[in-house]
C-alpha cells in the first residue's frame, strides 16, 4: 500500500519497494490522459482535473507515496512584493511573463525595510487552523500518500520573493552586514509561523528555502553561517519540541550546506541533481530521508538509455538507505514527451522492488 510505503520509509523502517513522488507530474494533462484514459486538458473543470488528479496520484495510476505540499506561500506578501514575471513552463508558452515590477528603488530602501510594519503581526491561533485546514484538505485529496503542509517563504525565498534577485543582490552588496540585519527582521516576523506551525495537529512538515542557485551559494558562505542557519535552529525548535518529521527543499545545489541543514535538526532532504545525493546517502542515508534526485532534462530530451542509466544512478545510491524516496527534480513539466515519462515510470517501477 503506497501510504504504508511512505510512511515506513520516514520512519527509517525499510518498505519492500522504493516509494516515490513526483512535482507537476499531477498537472501533465497529456500524461494523466495516456495513464488514466480520463478525457482531460488544461480547459477541464476544477472538478474533473480533481478527479483526473487523484486517479494519477493514487493506486492504478502512477501511486505517489508523498505529496509535496505548504500553505504559507506568497498570500502573506501581498502588501509588498516584487512582481519578477515568470518563465515559460505551460506547454503552451501562456504562462510567459517578462514584465518585473518592483515597489523598491535603490539599496537603501531594501536595507531599510522592517516586514512588521509593512506586513503586521501574525495570529498565531488562527495561523495554527490555517494549517490543520490546509493539511486536512490536501490529505483528502491525496487519501493514499504521506502528507504535509508548511511554510516556502522560509527566509531566503521570503527575501527574493519581496525585493527580487536584482534589489536583493545589491542591498547584499552594499552592505552584507546590514543585510544580514534584514535578514534577522524577517526571521522574526516568520517566527510566529513556525510557533503556529509547531502547535498544529500535523505529523510532517515541509520547510522550503532556495538558499543557493545551481552552482552554489550566491553569497561567502560564512554569511549563511551567521544569518541563515542560526535562524534556522529557532525556526525548528517548536516543531523539533513537538515531534513533528522536517522535510527541508531548497532547489539548485547546497550540497555545501548538507551538515548545517542536518545540524539544524531536519529530518529529510528533498533536493535537485545538482545536490550531491551520494554525499546524503553515505553520510546520512541511515538517520534521514532524502528525496530525488533524477534530472529533468534527461526525461526532456534523452533516449530510452540515457532515462534508464538516470533512474539506476538514482537507485544505486538511494535504494540500500530507508529513508529514500524515488522522484524527478525538480519537476515533470508539461512539455515532457509523455513516452519519456511512461518510460521513467516503467523503468522506476522494474527497479523499484528491493
């Protein structure tokens, strides 16, 4: 059973077979059509692209062990935030917006920001409901997975979020220290949304945080040091204090910040193939999960080999640890050819079982 599958596997106790999840791949009409022979598109009715949802996600479809999901997204910015477009990832190219918007002029202005002024205190009480309402709601969309909710505006995606890469990158600049300063306001205003987090009747968590680009870190990595991380112990303390399981995802490679994440008292990596997943599975593949970490692209525009080697990379690594769930990252898009994908799919399904 897939939810009996995942939940050993976070448990660190060994299932018989590799679970898995996938990101988009849920959303990849064309796909859930070859899977589930449902008539869909992306025109369909909210009700029946739910439908169509579950029948992929669930038994008989691609039966995902895991769902990725949070609440505390970009709704809690909204007063003040930088617009940075977005990037073609519809098939249809509809979604492409290269117009960014920026309420912020100069440095200054970045370095000078306090999110309680502009943003307001948090009810911690009523934050807590949000998240037990937001869990109960996912869990019934996805009745046979391990679920969760939690927070992707954690610091530095909060951060991008409202001033944008290119304010954000020269506030840093100018003056690291005094950024760091920002950083801590910021770090204090989300507390209470990990306080809410960790009074809510909720077993898993999901703590999203792009820190790094795909290369590595955008900044010394001493600055982490000094201003992520230590927030970081503050953040989890309530939710480490009430015995809930912390999924931590950051895209791009932060393979250099594996034992800080680790010593910040997670207990799973969800990670990108740019993130060393050998180096979790060797140092930590027995105490923690770990997510991934197959490359997209190859399912984008490789052969038939070129898919297999990819899931046997993945497998060869991750399938002697307990805690390892199969998935692509960071994502299945639309524009995936549907036959790369049932390929991913069969080839997962035949090295699956341990």
């Amino acid at each position: 059973m897939s939810y009996e599958d995942g939940w050993a596997a976070m448990n660190l106790e060994m299932p018989e077979r590799v679970p898995r999840t996938e990101y988009s791949a849920h959303e990849h009409w064309e796909l859930i059509h070859s899977v589930t022979g449902m008539d869909i598109d992306k025109d369909s009715s909210w009700d029946v692209k739910q439908k169509a949802h579950q029948a992929f996600v669930g038994q008989g479809g691609w039966n995902y062990d895991f769902f990725w999901s949070v609440w505390v997204y970009t709704q809690f910015l909204e007063k003040c935030r930088t617009d940075m477009g977005h990037a073609e990832y519809a098939a249809d190219g509809s979604d492409l917006r290269q117009v960014i918007l920026s309420p912020f002029k100069d440095p200054i202005e970045v370095l000078s920001f306090d999110p309680v002024e502009i943003y307001g205190n948090i009810d911690e009480a009523d934050l807590t409901r949000q998240f037990e309402w937001h869990y109960q709601f996912v869990r019934d969309q996805n009745p046979n997975c391990v679920n969760m909710t939690g927070i992707y505006i954690t610091l530095i995606s909060g951060l991008i979020e409202i001033f944008g890469w290119e304010m954000l990158l020269l506030a840093m600049g100018t003056d690291p220290v005094a950024f760091g300063d920002l950083t801590n306001r910021y770090a204090r205003w989300m507390q209470p949304f990990f306080n809410a987090l960790g009074n809510a009747d909720i077993p898993v968590v999901m703590v999203h945080d792009d820190i790094v680009w795909n290369q590595g870190p955008f900044v010394r990595p001493g600055w982490y040091r000094e201003y992520v991380f230590p927030n970081y112990d503050k953040y989890f303390r309530p939710l480490i204090e009430s015995g809930k399981k912390i999924m931590y995802t950051s895209d791009g490679n932060y393979t250099e910040f594996i034992d800080d994440i680790a010593g910040c008292g997670i207990h799973g990596f969800v990670i990108e193939p740019a993130t060393d997943m050998k180096y979790i599975a060797e140092k930590y593949g027995k105490t923690h999960i770990f997510i991934g970490n197959a490359d997209t692209r190859v399912l984008l525009s490789g052969d038939k080999s070129e898919i297999r080697a990819e899931v046997r990379r993945c497998m060869d690594i991750g399938k002697s640890c307990p805690g390892f769930f199969m998935a692509v990252g960071n994502h299945i898009p639309p524009n995936t050819p549907v036959e790369n994908a049932l390929y991913y799919n069969e080839v997962y399904l035949e090295l699956s079982r341990r």
